[in-house]
C-alpha cells in the first residue's frame, strides 16, 4: 500500500473511530426455533456484519448509524432483509424459512423406481444396473432383484405384481419398443437387446404410472437416452461368448454426436467345453448393430436417433419327452430392426413439444421337429411389423406444476404362418392423453389424468383415468397413492384367431411409504389389483377371465453403515390368483411365487481398484400342472424353492492410454439345483424338468475404452 | 470562481471518497488474505466465516473480482471438509455462482479456473463411483484452461500434483511424476509476482506440504 493511502485511511478514520460504534446482536433460528450456525449477517452496502456461532448468535460493531438494511443469508434457505435501527441495541430475533428447491419438492412416486444422474433423491444410478452381481449388465436381469418383479428365469420378460411377461411395456424416449429381448427357444429366457450404458435414466414402474403410457397391464420400463456423451471415445470388447466395438464421436462444438457400435456372440465354443443339458444344432450366434445420432438443435432443443438390428441363429436338440428315443430339434433364425426419432423442443411461454416416431420389425422363422419321425418339420414364421408415432405438449404452470397432453398413433401387421397356413391381421391403434402434475404445495403434489384408446382390429375404445396423490412428510419421508385403470389388447397369437376378443384390464391400487437419505433408502409398498376381461381359450376364445393379485414389498438400501460397501435388499409377497386361457377356475398362475427376495452386495476395494459385488435371489415354489392330478387340483403342485447365488468381479485399471475393465461373473455360483417347472407327455406318463441349460454359468471378459482422460476418476482422497 | 472553487472542492472530497474506499477495501482484503496459508484457517467455522465475510465485502463492492474469487475458494475448501456429502452440492453451487460473478468482471481469468477446477474435484467427491466419468475430465480441462490463460501460475502446478499425489496408480496417479510437477510449481512460485498484495498468492506452503508427501 502506498504511503499516501496509508495517510488517507488515517486522515478518513480517525475521526469516524471518535463516533460512538453501535453494537449489533441477535439470534439465528429456523421455523422450529432450532439455532442456525454460519449465517451470513450483513449490513447492506458495507463490510460490516458477522457468521453466526454453533448456538446461532451473533454481534458485531458498525459504524453505520441510523436505519439500515440487514441481510441474513444461509444456503438452503430463502434469504431475509429487515430494517433495523442501529442504535436501538435490541436484541434481534431472526427466523429464516428453508429455501423450496428440487430436492425438498414432493415427486410421484407409487409404484415407481428410478434409477437417474439428474435427478437427486432417486432409488438407483444407471451404473447400478451394470454393477449387480449375476445381472451380466442386463437391464431386466437387474430390475429383478427390485421388489415387485418375479424371478421367472425361464421366459423373458418382466413378471410384476402378478402380471406375465406380456403385461409388460418396455419404452425408449417414450416410444414403445416391440421385442425388447432376444427371441429365445422354449424354457431359455432371452436377454434384453439393448446396452444399459446407453440410458441416463431408467424408471421400473411396478404398477400406477403415467397416463402418457398405455397398452401394459402391470408394468413398464421407461428408458431415457443419454443426450449428448461427455468426449469422443472408442471401445473394444472381447469375451468368452464374443467381441465387440464401438465408437461415439462428439463434435468440436459439443453439439451434434454419433455412434456406431458392432457386435458378435457366439455361444458354440463356449458349449463345446461346458457341455450344456441340450446340444446346440445351430450357432447359437449373434450378429448385433447399433446406431445413434443426437444433435442440440438449440439451447432448449434435441434431436435424437437411435436404431440397431439383431440377427440370431440358434437351435438345440433334446431328448422326445412325447416318443422316448427319439430326438427333438428346434431351430431359430431372428431378425430384428427397431429404429427411434425423437425431437423435444421448448417452444416458447412455457410451452414444450416433443415429436417421436419409431419403427420395428421383428422375424422369428421357427424349425421344430422330431427327428426321423412322421410328420414332417413343422415351420414357423411369426413377423411383427409396428410404425409408431407420438406428438405431446407440456406446459410449466406456477413453478412445478405441469400439464401435458398427446396423442400416439400406431399401425402394426401381425403377420403368421404355421406350414402353409396363414394367419394375418393389421391394427390401426390411435390414442389420446392428458394429465396434470398438480402442486398443491411444494410438498403436496396430485396427479390427475386419462387416456382414451382405439384399436380397429378389436373395434372397440376404452377410457382410462388415472390419479396419484403425494405428501412428503419432510425432508427424508413421503407417502403416496395410485389409482388407475389399464387396458392392453390380447396378445396377437389369440387375435389372429379370433376378431370378437376385447381388451383385458387391469385396475392397480397402491399405497406406498418412502425415506430416502443420501446414504439409505427404505420403501414399502402395498398393492391391489385387479384383473378383468382376460383372455379365456376354453371353450371357446372369449374374455371371461379374471383374477387379482395382492401383496407388500420392501426395499432397503444401504451405502453408509460398511465403509465401501452398497447393498439392497427387496422382498416382495404376492398372492395372486387367476382363470384365464384353458384354466378351469382361479388359481395361483405357474409365473408367480409367494415370497421372492433378493439381497445385492458391492464392495469397492480401491487399493486393487477392484469391484466385488454378489447377489442371492430366493423364491418359493411356483405352481406347476400335473396332468395326472384330477381337475380339482389343477395347479396345486410347487417346484422347489428356487436358489441362486451370483458373484462378479470387476478389475479397473489403464493399459497404455485405454481405460480397462476386466470382468469375471460367475451365475448360480454354489450350482443350486433350479427347477422352474414340468412338462408332461400327453398320456402323462413321463415328465421332464425344466431347468437352465446350463446349470452355472461363467464369463470373462475385457472391456477397453480410448479416448477418456487418464486423470478422470478417484480423486476422492482430497 | 465562487464556483470553480465549490467544483474544485467537490471532485476534491469525491476523490478522497473514493481512494477512501479502496483504501478500507484493500486494508479489508489485506487482513483477510493475509493468513491464506495458515493451517488454522482450514476449519470448517473459520472457512465459512472467511467465506462470509468476502461475501459481504464482495456485496458492498460489487465491482472487484476478488472478493467472489476468495468468497468461492473458501466455499470449495468447506465444500472438502465436509462429513454430510448432501451439502457438498449446495456449497459447490454457492462458489460457481461465485466464481461467474467474479469471470463477469474478470474474462479469462487463469486464477479463477483453477477453482473451477477444485469445484469439479468437490462434485466429484460426493460419489465418485458415478460422477467420476463426469467431473474427472472436467476437473482436468480446467487446469488446461487455466495454463492456457496464464502458464506461469503456480497454483496450476500445484493442484496438478495434488491430483497425481492422490490419485491410484492404476488411474494414471504417480508419486514421481507429482514430484517433478510439484517441484514445478515451487519454480514457479518463486517466480511469481502477484499484481497486487491482494491478489491471489496462496499455496506455496501446503505444496511443500504435499512434496513432502510425495518423497515418502
């Protein structure tokens, strides 16, 4: 500082140092009069002011007179100004009210899980799906060892609430995804057909959800891609069942990107070491490919593209449970092509628009025979062809509240033939939504909604309304409630055959608790549903069927009581009973169990910078049907409880400029028998059980990826 | 000249006014900067009093840079001290906010980087199995950004070895190569000439600190 400066503070000071200072003083408290520690207390427009103590007292001199403004400030919570006078000496009571951000705002929640990078206070990150033991990075795998979902590891698809696989929608950006898993032979569950890395957010909602969705009786899965990816950047993958490539490149402005990814599974090799219950007589192989595009058409606008294409080939001999001696042979040729446009865009007074259309189209030619045996093969061919397309808009109102309304139209051929025989139909499927997220207060939330539907190959509308309330009790806590009715049309092999059927429907109750905290999350739900007008084979087609589920789940996850250590456990009790297909009355269906549980464990070992994690899923016994049993018995058999223990073990590490991953995963690691079920012989004689075809299975993998700083991750010992 | 004298006499105590004010601002800025360096300012009460309190000298200013500059590398460095991970995003948000008002007045500000820089080091802090991917990168980039501005501030050198010190190996962190990049920054710190007393020019003891760390 200079001399005269020096000279000019003294000159200016000192006679302000002869006033008389006023001493400011008071206390900090929130609306519950608890004490408010580190405080900002400042006089406006000068230096002077203090940071409250841990008991949210405060005082310091000033040398401002008369009335002045004084600020108190505190994050988290909404700023105060109040005039004061600076020499009356009072001692100032100071109540600051918590500032209403998005954390502290009340979400929807019944019946829905979500697993999301935006948004705080969510149940799972989409890592977790890639993470859990014995899920091999499946998204559907991992979603079952959540509440709500079966462990039917012997179809594919999500079994929830009671629901079968069908009852499920799987959605991408809000458009519906016809055969979101490989088609697969009898008894072997076929996986899902897409990367989980490529979703920033994915909600498993196990009953009540939006009325912007349609056509799932129990369930659906609504996946959100990622915008934009953080860098370019290539990747390898080679494993014991195949290899795989890919590239995502990002422009120098950071606002349009592409990928390209390839992939080639062949499971022969692996089965000509591990020799599985039923021999492969083709491949199995898979050829997959996947595309994307997204561009930032502006600050508000998106533009996004992804599309791939799958081509299976696979086919197993087994032993004829029907004429003993001789063989079985199956065989699958699939292709499948799905490709998603969709464009969101903020479109001015707080009016947002998003437009999507989707195509799919999915080949199944099936080869099944008896060996050596009159008749001959029995050929298949099943082709779905779906256009879809969705216009919505939605509308801020006030600060959270919003209003959405749409419509989606879909045009799907439903193409079948069983050796010449022919059976087609097509579906013109039009539909109508609105609903509003309304905010009573920031911590009362309603959502009220409907949705209208027709479909011309039934020649039938339906009307929909849907309602959720949500309370959150403070911080940590909330409750909810759904209400809502569903409708879905009978799957395509019942339609083709009958054009007088009408849509099943499904009416969901729920009530559900949740806490969640940075470190912990508890959640319990209970539930009713119930089912009508479901699909009856016997006598003839018809819809007479119905039937309810019930039941209470738990969830509990925990990331803070054992250093490095995440785990969750989920227990679901379903009681469910229906009469539907060839059924003579209600009973438990040959999908559901009473009690399902599920306990995930990860731990991080970061000085071998190695990921553990194991998962153990239990089920009791599902209902099976012995044709020798009399009628009014059908169904009162159980398989065994169902047991499974899967453990994985992932290596980080950096080979040169790549960041790599190894990947060990060992499934049903203690090889506990399986028993899903049986199939009899028609005369009821003989009876096979259906088990994995392979009793354990193991997978080694490495996964590198160029282009990602060397600097990126851990620097947490700061 | 009745009038001129008056004008004479008004610039004359407009003047002493404000050479008055930036005499109180740096007489201000000098006792809270002095002890930047000292290891009983590190607490998570003394951090948020000095963040406080550059946060009222940055209010009443309201066109000097530094204030919001400190006010955001006190907030960060709570944001380190922390037990309840929960409130690290609130604070980190707090120092952003800070640090734009601080690049509003001051472009291309090497100094401030460098806390843009620790703010993504904070993110990724809360869960870095998740956020690694994220703020990793950013954390680096900024660092970058910085050197480009200004290669010459230590305090690049600095938070680069800090970040090669404690990060594993296997990620691409080394005890030599933060040594060289440490003993870098001490180059650099000798060499540095802050352009005003107040100006930024801490971290020369705790990078003998962490070179220590670094010889172990």
């Amino acid at each position: 500082m200079s001399n005269i400066s020096r000279y000019l503070c003294l000159f200016i000071f000192t006679p302000l140092f002869s006033l008389a200072q006023n001493k400011i003083s008071g206390k900090v408290t929130d609306s519950k009069k608890h004490p408010l520690p580190g405080v900002n207390i400042a006089l406006k427009g000068s230096y002077d002011g203090a940071t409250t103590a841990a008991d949210g007292s405060f005082s310091f001199p000033t040398t401002a007179t008369g009335d002045q403004l004084l600020s108190a400030s505190l994050t988290g919570y909404q700023t105060l100004e109040l005039k004061i006078n600076t020499a009356a000496g009072e001692q100032l009571n100071i109540v600051l009210k918590s500032a209403v951000n998005a954390l502290r705002v009340v979400t929807i929640s019944a019946g829905s899980f979500e697993a999301s990078d935006d948004k705080k206070g969510t149940v799972l990150k989409p890592l977790d799906i890639v993470t859990t033991a014995g899920a091999g990075a499946d998204i559907a795998n991992a979603i079952k060892t959540l509440p709500g979902a079966q462990q039917t590891n012997d179809r594919e698809g999500l079994f929830v609430r009671g629901g079968t696989g069908y009852e499920t929608q799987t959605l991408i950006d809000g458009m519906l995804v016809r055969n979101p898993f490989y088609s697969s032979l009898p008894d072997i569950p076929g996986r899902g057909r897409f990367s989980p890395f490529l979703f920033k957010g994915t909600t498993f909602s196990s009953g009540g959800y939006s009325a912007q969705y349609g056509q799932g009786l129990s369930s659906a899965l609504i996946l959100e891609s990622i915008d934009l990816p953080e860098r370019s950047s290539s990747t390898v993958g080679v494993s014991v069942i195949g290899v795989n490539a890919g590239l995502d490149n990002l422009s120098k402005d950071k606002k349009t990107s592409y990928g390209i990814e390839a992939d080639y599974t062949n499971l022969a090799p692996y089965f000509n070491i591990i020799k599985p219950k039923n021999a492969p007589n083709l491949g199995p192989e898979i050829i997959g490919t996947s595309v994307n595009f997204r561009r930032k058409t502006s600050r508000t606008g998106m533009l996004k593209f992804y599309g791939y294409g799958n081509w299976t080939k696979m086919g197993f001999n087994s032993n004829s449970l029907e004429y003993p001696g001789y063989t079985e042979s199956f065989k699958l040729h699939n292709n499948n092509v799905y490709t998603n446009l969709t464009y969101r865009e903020n479109i001015g007074r707080d009016w947002h628009l998003y437009i999507g259309a989707s195509f799919s189209s999915n080949t199944d030619n099936i080869d099944a025979d008896t060996l050596q045996k009159n008749p001959g093969p029995s050929l298949i061919k099943v082709q779905s062809n779906l256009s879809q397309s969705r216009v919505m808009f939605y509308k801020n109102l006030g600060r959270f509240s919003v209003l959405r309304f749409g419509g989606e139209y879909q045009y799907a051929e439903e193409r079948s033939a069983f050796n010449r025989n022919k059976a087609n139909f097509t579906d013109n499927y039009t539909a109508a939504f609105a609903e509003g997220d309304i905010y009573f207060t920031p911590s009362f939330v309603g959502r009220v909604g409907g949705r209208a539907e027709y479909s011309s190959v039934l020649g039938e509308m339906n009307f929909a309304p849907r309602v959720s309330l949500a309370y959150k009790v403070n911080n940590f806590s909330q409750f909810s409630v759904a209400y809502g009715d569903y409708y879905q049309k009978p799957e395509p092999q019942y339609i083709r055959f009958d054009r007088n059927l009408g849509y099943m429907k499904a009416t969901h109750y729920i009530l559900s608790y949740q806490r969640v905290a940075t470190d912990y999350t508890f959640r319990t739900e209970v539930f009713y549903k119930k089912y009508a007008d479901l699909v009856k084979t016997v006598p003839t087609y018809n819809n007479n069927g119905s039937g309810y589920a019930q039941g209470v789940e738990l969830f509990w996850r925990d990331r803070k009581t054992f250093k490095n250590v995440d785990y969750w456990i989920s227990y679901s009790y379903l009681d469910t009973k229906r009469d539907y297909l060839n059924y003579p009355f209600r009973v438990q269906p040959d999908f559901a169990a009473n009690h399902t549980a599920s306990i995930v464990y990860k731990h991080f070992l970061p000085k071998l910078s190695t990921n553990l994690g194991l998962t153990y899923s239990f089920a009791t016994g599902r209902p099976y049907y012995n044709p020798n049993q009399p009628t009014d018995k059908f169904m009162s058999d159980r398989t065994m409880t169902y047991n499974s223990v899967g453990v994985s073990a992932s290596y980080l590490t950096n080979i040169r400029k790549a960041f790599t991953i190894f990947v060990l995963s060992v499934s049903n690691v203690l090889g506990n028998k399986q028993v899903f079920g049986y199939h009899y012989s028609s005369d009821g004689l003989r009876r096979d059980e259906v088990v994995p075809n392979v009793p354990r299975f193991i997978y080694l993998g490495m996964f590198m990826n160029f282009g990602i700083d060397r600097r990126q991750d851990v620097i947490n010992n700061l | 000249m009745k009038r001129l004298f008056l004008a004479f006499l008004f610039t004359g105590s407009l003047a002493t006014v404000a050479v008055a004010q930036s005499a109180q601002y740096t007489e201000a800025m000098t006792k809270q900067t002095s002890d930047l360096d000292s290891s009983s300012t590190f607490t998570q009460e003394a951090l948020q009093q000095k963040a406080n309190t550059f946060e009222r000298i940055a209010d009443a200013e309201k066109s000097q840079w530094l204030p919001y500059y400190y006010a955001a590398y006190m907030q960060v460095m709570q944001a380190f001290t922390l037990k309840d991970k929960s409130q690290i995003d609130p604070l980190a948000d707090k120092a952003e906010s800070n640090l734009d008002k601080a690049e509003a007045l001051s472009p291309k500000n090497s100094e401030i980087a460098c806390i843009r820089s620790l703010v993504a080091t904070a993110r990724l802090t809360v869960d870095p199995m998740t956020r690694g991917m994220k703020f990793g990168p950013e954390a680096a980039a900024q660092l970058e950004q910085a050197k480009s501005l200004n290669p010459e501030n230590p305090r690049i050198y600095m938070l680069e070895g800090q970040s090669l010190l404690f990060t594993p190996e296997q990620w691409g962190g080394s005890k030599s190569k933060a040594k060289t990049t440490l003993e870098l920054a001490l180059e650099k710190f000798a060499a540095f000439k802050p352009e005003s007393s107040i100006a930024p020019h801490w971290g020369e003891t705790y990078t003998r600190k962490l070179l220590e760390q670094s010889q172990k």
